[in-house]
C-alpha cells in the first residue's frame, strides 16, 4: 500500500488553478502537498502548546488555530 494522502492531489491542483496557474505539472503538486503537510503540522504543534498553556491537554480550540497561524513564520529567522 502506498502513503495515505492527507490532501487530494486533484483537490490541489484545482486549488493551484483556481489561484491563477494555467497548467500544473504533477512534481508540483505533489511539491505543494508535501508543503502543506509540513506547515500543517507545525500549526497543530503549535496550536497544542497553546491549548497546553491554558489547561487543556486533549482540546484544541479555534482560538488556538487562530493563535498559531497568526504567529506561525514569526519566529523564524529568514
């Protein structure tokens, strides 16, 4: 059995199309799914840290969503 995706290759690159790219090669798709996941599980990590912090260890909020993509790339030196 193959990896389990955790986000349609269709659904991405109708997403690439919809934001303006006339064809789309397969390399970038799967360049951006792996992106996705990567940024994805950093938020979540994130998230938990901050769902940690206010006394919650097996919920995670929308305001801790809200949190941690509101500061996600900030301490991140370029």
């Amino acid at each position: 059995m193959g990896k389990q995706r955790g986000f349609s290759l269709y659904d991405i690159e109708e997403f690439l199309k919809e934001a303006g790219c006339k064809r789309v090669s397969e390399s970038a798709v799967i360049s951006l799914e792996k992106e996705l996941e990567d940024t994805v599980k950093e938020l979540v990590r994130d998230a938990e840290v901050y769902a940690n912090y206010a006394g919650r260890r097996k919920l995670i909020k929308r305001s801790d969503i809200e949190l941690a993509t509101s500061s996600y790339g900030k301490h991140e030196t370029p």
